[in-house]
C-alpha cells in the first residue's frame, strides 16, 4: 500500500474516534484495526513510529487487476482458437431420402466448404441412414368445429436415424431434432429442412428403365406445394425430361388448376409438363438438378397443348405421345436435409468466452480501495484512532465501507461521545502545528 497521506480528513470517507481512559494507547490501536483489516481481506502494513503510535496503510481488489488482466488474455485467446478453428474446419450439407444413408466421405456431400488447412485425413468415417420422419402439424378446432387460426403450422420434425461413429462401432439408433442436432467424430448435425421424395420410373420409347429412384421435391409453402424435376438423358430416342409440381394433398382450386390443402400426405398427386429433345447433360457442364432449361425441348404434355398435361397419383403410369416413353408414380418417401459442421476451436472458444465474462464481471464489480489508518496520544492522554478510504475510480460503495469499518472499530474498543471528539481533534490538529 502507499504511503500515509499526512491529511486523512481530505479524502472522500474519512473518520476519527476518541478512546476512553481505559482504552488501549496507540501501539495497541494499531494491532487491532491491522486485525480488523486483515478480516476485510485488505492486504496491511502496519508502520510504527518511533515516538510511539504510527499508522497503517491497506489496500484490496488487487482480484479487479487480474480479472483485467483474464479477460483480456482470454480475448486474444477467443481471437486465436476463431482463427485456427476457421483454417482446419469444414462444413457441408447433404440430403438423405428414407432407408438410404450417408457415410462421411468428401464425394458423399451435396456442397462442402472445407477451411484453409483443411484435409480429408480429418473426416471421421460416421455413417447415418435415416429409418423414418415424422412432422407433427397444428390440429386444433374451434368450438364449432372449423380448423383453427393456426391448423396446418408445423409443430415439430423428428428424424428416426441408425449412427455409427466408425467402421468397428455397433449401429445406434437415436432421433434428430431440430435445434438438438447429433454429434458424431467431433462434428455436430443439424436438422435444416425436410420434404417428400416422389418414387417415379420413367421408360422410354425402347420399354427401357431410363430413370427409377426417389426425386427430391423443393416445397414452396406451409402446406408442401413442391416443386420438382426429373432428368432422363439416358432415353431412347430421344431425352426426356419432367418438370412441375408435387402436391401432399391435392384438392380443386378453381380454373382447373390443383393445389395442395394440406402439408400431409392426403391425396399426393403429381402435375407435371413433359419434355423431349437434347437436356444438354452430354455437354459437361454442370447443370442445377432442380432447374429444367426447356426453350430448346419439344413440349410433349402441358396444359397448353392438346395432349394435356401429366397427372397422376400413386401407383398410375402416364403414357407419352408418339410412343416416347412412359411415367410411372410409384410411391413416396421423406427426405431430410443435414448441416454437419466440424470446427476443432469449438470447446476453447468456449473456453476463453467464459472467462472472458468472468474477468470482466470481476473488473467491473470489484473495486480497488485502500485505507489508512492512524493512532496517536492527545495532550489529555487518551487515543485518538483516524481513519480514510479511497477507491481508485468511482465507488458507490465506499461509503458503505466507512459504516461497516467504524462499526467495527467501536465494538473493538470503548469510544468516547462525538462532542468529546472535535476537542480531541483540534488538540491533535494543534499539536501537529507546533
């Protein structure tokens, strides 16, 4: 602690008590209050003076310091673990159709964004296939029994999966949610999207399987109007493609259009326009497999030309004009979409974030203060017992600090009334001038 300043009453809390004949002299004075101190965990150095008597200076809150100090380590350390948990992280997303899986290898990913120091030696080799999907809809009626404000808004999403983390792992089957994703070799899945997967067959003019398999449908509202592409280039003779909309429930919506009234699989049916001619797959250049480019294609079925468009429901096979092929409608099956994210400065950002909060908590309630005390004999002989505080900043607590100090102080030693006081001190004041 600093050295005692020679006008304690000129600090900002300052305080003075008169001992009784019987009360102990100065030396004695001073080993109480260093007592007292030390129990308000102030750090104290007691200074005697020669001439008996002497004073004592303390100070606390050296924690405010090193909760500066924590805080601004743990910030850089924030900084570092952001830095390299970007340049060795990867993230990626795939979609995965009921009873198929997905194991994690670079080529089984939709999209990947691997970070700067990223290699492939860090994909744990994790497998999941999804068993099933359930969506949970808002079913409540009115009391005259129309649907409610709110029938039809998802409720929840719930993945039944079968994990394993490696190659040598027995198979576990767990649940995805939303925002309650899976971990699996240091990597988190999340549960981002959902929609149906149509099972269609398309044949071509030879009676050849040119396309079989799930198509993954893009909804485009609440109530699932998806909207969906298929791509036949291996057809003979010519190429075939699809492209329209799957609707869950299909009702009339007036005009001789379908629209879907509900998100569940009530009366799914397919309405689609179908295509004829080059898909420009041959080419080698990438195309988007949910995008259809037809001003080159010959229209086969639209609601524009007379052979009408293409609807079916499950189980129905349209046939296409001039012998071109055939579309089945076998089933449908849900499809989930995963987010899988790895970053390895996951658990140390967190880390130093925590205490970061924690430094600068301590920094800012703890306050740094430092007190003086001094004891020295009155021309009448009793003790006088002076004390000051000061904080270093602003402290709406120092004053809360004096009451508690001088409490203690009058329950150690028998004082003297406050109207014997200010003669004590003026005694003390003179006797200092002299």
């Amino acid at each position: 602690p600093p050295r005692t300043p020679r006008r304690l009453e000129r600090l900002p809390e300052y305080g003075a008590l008169e001992l009784d004949d019987d009360g102990p002299g100065p030396d004695q004075a001073l080993e109480d209050a260093a007592k007292i101190m030390r129990r308000r965990r102030y750090r104290v150095e007691v200074r005697p003076d020669e001439a008996g008597g002497g004073s004592i200076g303390a100070e606390k809150g050296y924690l405010r310091e090193v909760g500066n100090i924590l805080f601004h380590v743990s910030l850089v350390g924030v900084l570092i673990f952001v830095a390299l948990g970007a340049m060795f992280s990867y993230r990626g997303q795939k979609i995965i159709v009921e009873d198929e899986g997905f194991v994690n290898a670079l080529v089984a990913y939709d999209n990947f964004y691997p970070g700067t120091w990223f290699s492939e030696d860090q994909l744990d080799p994790f497998s999941i296939q999804l068993n099933d999907f359930e969506r949970a809809f808002d079913r409540q009626v009115t009391a005259e029994g129309e649907a409610g404000a709110d029938w039809g808004n998802a409720l929840d999403f719930t993945a039944w999966v079968t994990v394993q983390e490696d190659v040598d792992a027995e198979p576990e089957e767990t649940t995805l949610k939303v925002n309650h994703p899976l971990t699996l070799g240091g990597a988190n899945i999340y549960l981002v999207g959902n929609g149906y997967a149509p099972v269609v067959t398309v044949r071509d003019g030879e009676g050849e399987v040119a396309f079989s398999g799930p198509v993954i449908t893009r909804p485009d509202d609440g109530v699932y109007t998806s909207r969906m592409v298929v791509k036949a280039p291996d057809a003979d003779p010519e190429q075939l493609g699809f492209v329209g909309l799957f609707l869950p429930t299909a009702v009339d919506g007036g005009d001789g259009m379908a629209v879907s009234a509900d998100p569940e699989l009530g009366n799914p049916e397919l309405h689609l326009n179908a295509y004829a001619g080059d898909l420009g797959l041959d080419e080698g250049i990438p195309q988007n497999v949910y995008v259809l480019e037809t001003d080159d294609l010959e229209v086969l079925n639209s609601r524009e030309v007379e052979a009408g468009g293409v609807v079916l429901g499950p189980g129905e096979t349209h046939e296409l004009p001039d012998g071109l092929g055939t579309l089945e409608f076998e089933d449908v099956q849900d499809y989930i979409a995963i987010d899988i994210t790895y970053n390895p400065g996951e658990t140390a950002i967190l880390v130093f974030a925590l205490t970061a909060t924690a430094g600068l908590v301590i920094s800012l309630y703890l306050r740094r203060r430092r007190a003086w005390v001094t004891a020295e004999i009155t021309e009448t002989g009793r003790t006088l017992v002076r004390y000051g505080l000061l904080s270093r900043g602003e402290d709406f607590g120092l004053r809360d600090e004096n009451i508690a100090l001088r409490a203690q102080f009058e329950k150690t030693w028998p004082v003297r009334p406050p109207a014997a006081l200010d003669e004590a001190e003026d005694e003390a004041t003179t006797g200092r001038r002299d």
